[in-house]
C-alpha cells in the first residue's frame, strides 16, 4: 500500500490530500530516509512525521484491506513509539 493511503487509512493524517503535502514537503521519513507518496510500506518499517513542535514516530503493524479503518481499531494497525 502507498504510504499517503497508508496515513490516512490508519487515521495518522485526516485526509490523504493532507499527507500527500506532507510528503511533498519532505517532513515524513520512511526508515530515515525521505519518502515519496507512491512509496510502498511494509510491515515493521518505522515512518517518521517531522511535525513543527517535533518529531513522531510509528511503527507499521499491519497493512490494512480496505480504504479507511474504525479508530478503535488503529492500535492494531499503527503503533506510535
């Protein structure tokens, strides 16, 4: 799964336009390095969200199958380091 669809199916970002931006702008890291929107994400990488008021950090548990999932679901998808 790309990673803009990734963000906001696990409801890291709200909308995929937003996390699109941010990969755009160069705040978001895949395993340290710079990521683009098409980027594949695989379970276990480490994405890094450079926010202005610092950093955040996942970690990819699972990769989900369809658009969006249920927030009460997120931890089973995300977890945030």
């Amino acid at each position: 799964m790309r990673v803009d669809k990734w963000l906001s199916a696990v409801n890291v970002v709200k909308r995929r336009t937003i996390a699109t931006d941010m990969l755009k702008s160069g705040v978001v890291l895949i395993n340290g390095m710079k990521a683009k929107a098409s980027k594949d994400v695989k379970i276990g990488d480490k994405i890094t969200i450079e926010y202005l008021k610092g950093a955040k950090h996942y970690e990819v548990l699972q990769i989900p199958k369809t658009k969006t999932i249920p927030k009460s679901q997120k931890e089973e998808f995300v977890k945030e380091l």
